[in-house]
C-alpha cells in the first residue's frame, strides 16, 4: 500500500516538474513572447504576457519601459481596429520585387503617376527614389529626409512659366513623430494617402489617409485606416483607380524577403465593417486567404482584364508648348530638349512671351476704358504702355533668337 501511495506521488511529481520552465523567464523573455504573439494577431494572449513581463521588469530599467510601452500601445489599438475590420473584395494578389514595386501598379492616367527619381522636377541631392505626379502633370508630392534626418512629405507645382516651384514641407502633423513616406494624392486635391510609422502606427509603417483644406492648404489630423490595410508589419503606397473602381496598396506581412505582396481590391463607395463576432474576423484582417473576401459567385475576370491591361509607361504626355527649331525638330515638353542649357533658353522665352501678352491684354484694356471716357490720364497711360511693350518686344525678339541658337547647336 505504501509502494502504491509512494509511485503516485512520483508521477504526479514528475508531471509537475514537466510543466513548469527550466528557469523563470525574464520580463524581456516574456515581453518577445508576447510580441510574437501580436505579431500572429494572438492579441489576448499578447496582453497577458505583456502584463506579466511588466510585473517582473524592474523599475529602473527605461530600455525596457520604452519598448513595453510602444509594445502597449500598438497592441491596444491593434485591438480596437479588430473591432473594425472593413469588409472589402479583394481580386488579385501579386508578388513584386521590393525595389520600386510601385511600377506594378497599372494606374489610369485620370489617377496620376508613380515614378522614380526620374520623375523629380528637377534633380535632388537628398535620397529620393518615389514621386507621385498629378494627371494635369502640374503637381508633384514625394519624401525627402528633414535637417533631423527624418522623412518628410514635400510637394511642387509648375509655374505659369514651365518652371516648377521650391519643395515645400506639408505639415508636420502628417509625421506623428515618425518618417511619412509614399504619398498619393486624389485627383480631388484634398484627400492625401501615405504611409507613417510613427505614434499612429500598430507596427512598421501604416497606411494613413489625411484630408487638406482647399482654403488654406493645411490637413487636418489623420487617420490611420486600420484593418485589413495595415498590419503589424509594413504596409505602403495605397492608390485608387477611380475610374475602374480599384485600389492597390503593399504589405511585407507574408514575410517574403526581398520581395512585397501588392493586393488589388475593389473599393467601396461607403465602409462597410465585418462583425466583431465574426468568427473569421482575425483571418479577414490579417487576408488569410484574399479569395475568401470575395462575395460567392463574384465574377471579377473582366475587371482584372481591364486593369491589366493598362500600361502606365505607355501613357501620352501632354504638350507643354510648341517651339519649332528647325523642319525637322519640333519640341513640346521640357524633358525632350537636349540639355539644360535649352531648357533654360525655352524657359526665358515663355516667361517673356508670357510677360509681353499680360502687358498687350493690359493695352486692350486701358484703350477700352478710353474710349469710353475719352480722359486724358488714359491717353497718358497708353502712351506709357505702348513705349514698354516696343521695349519687351525687342527684348522678346533678343530672346528668341538666343532661344533658337541655343537649340540648334
């Protein structure tokens, strides 16, 4: 009988020991586990070993407080986005080389261009490897790193003249203390996609949407679009096609390497949220299976036909001006001239040309107001615009032909 007591004590013994870790964890063991566990979208389990790695850290250590507390907020409102997630079809998965992905994107010339460094108004020393250009091709939006070394968004428009203005910073509310990078702005203008990894951010870089008041060009804060478009890892370059009805955006969550998942979805005209009850809800988040998003029966084959056909290098561009050099050499765009020293000739021309039809229209316009009046201030006026349009038209004359030698070298 005491053999039989003994051999049941040693068991349950044994299994106890089993059960319990070689060595107690540390509060930055337990804090990776819980990471990873957020990582997987496991977020209850998360919280429970973020809250047992806060109990065993000790209160002088500021490494692990200032992770812990990032750790805690991503995973808090990676919670309230579970509660949100928007129910969208998508239709097409596609895996792209990381470097320059955005040139698998088949955008519409009604949605604008993404480019290179190419696309630059002008070349920059700053590392720039991404520009969104408008479809008028008259405003440009791109990331540049700030005196603080970080990524900042900054935006140029043409001139009057073909020339494009300075970079100027937008603003720093964008940022959220973090790099902004890959913008896309709608064709309305105002409502401005791009990417943060700062205190709005669940992790890695976020999509976020920022809305810009056409009266005074600043934006109001934005907002991060939460579930499934963002992830714990980085997700970018969110695009619409609103002519076909389609959005693009990037993600590395499928941990790929050297290469990025872009996802192709249908947008909707009003968001519509998955039940937080939905027993897939995790799995629609995190596009398990981005088959499954699409409504039963759902035939987007013509749809894909569309999109894929669309060849965004083909595009044509449209003309900026018409300086004829010779027979045989007509110019209509500033990349199309030679060097920089004809761009500049070009430039100098419009802008004088530009200068003598304002003071020609300014003429037409004191000699309507003479007629009418017959004062002598007006007849004195006119003189005086008369004698600087002959000046600008010599000078206009002056130009053009430097303009023509210039380009014809």
């Amino acid at each position: 009988m005491k053999q039989t007591i003994h051999a049941i004590s040693a068991a349950a013994l044994i299994a106890l020991t089993a059960a319990l870790p070689a060595t107690a964890q540390t509060a930055d063991e337990l804090l990776s586990q819980g990471r990873e566990a957020f990582l997987d979208y496991r977020f209850d389990e998360a919280a429970r070993l973020y809250s047992q790695a806060q109990r065993k850290a000790k209160r002088t250590d500021e490494y692990f407080a200032d992770k812990y507390d990032t750790y805690r907020r991503q995973l808090t409102q990676a919670t309230n986005f579970l509660e949100r997630v928007e129910k969208i079809a998508v239709i097409d998965s596609i895996t792209v080389p990381r470097d320059e992905f955005f040139r698998a994107y088949r955008l519409p010339a009604s949605a604008g261009s993404l480019g290179g460094a190419e696309a630059l108004p002008s070349p920059r020393e700053e590392d720039v490897d991404y520009v969104f250009t408008n479809e008028g091709d008259d405003y440009k939006i791109w990331a540049e790193p700030d005196t603080t070394g970080y990524m900042r968004l900054v935006e140029s428009s043409r001139l009057t003249d073909g020339r494009w203005s300075d970079p100027s910073p937008l603003d720093d509310t964008l940022s959220e203390e973090g790099d902004a990078i890959f913008p896309f702005m709608m064709a309305d203008g105002v409502t401005l996609y791009y990417a943060d990894n700062g205190d709005n951010s669940i992790g890695g870089y976020d999509i976020m949407v920022a809305t810009r008041d056409a009266a005074d060009g600043t934006f109001l804060q934005p907002s991060n679009l939460g579930f499934p478009y963002n992830s714990p890892y980085d997700d970018y370059l969110l695009a619409i096609d609103e002519l076909n009805g389609v959005g693009w955006w990037a993600t590395d969550r499928n941990n790929l390497d050297d290469e990025l998942t872009v996802y192709v979805f249908v947008t909707n005209d009003l968001r519509n949220n998955y039940s937080p009850d939905d027993d897939d809800v995790t799995a629609f988040a995190r596009i398990d299976d981005y088959i499954a998003t699409q409504p039963e029966d759902a035939d987007y084959d013509e749809l894909l036909e569309t999109i894929r056909a669309i060849d965004p290098s083909a595009r044509e561009k449209k003309p900026e001006f018409t300086i004829t050099a010779s027979k045989d050499r007509i110019f209509h765009r500033y990349d199309e001239l030679p060097d920089a020293a004809s761009r500049e000739a070009v430039r100098r021309y419009l802008a004088a040309a530009d200068e003598m039809a304002q003071a020609e229209s300014e003429l037409s316009a004191m000699r309507r107001q003479y007629a009418e009046s017959h004062s002598q201030q007006h007849a004195r006026r006119i003189a005086a615009a008369e004698a600087a349009i002959e000046k600008l038209r010599a000078d206009l004359a002056s130009i053009r032909s430097a303009m023509y030698k210039t380009l014809n070298k």
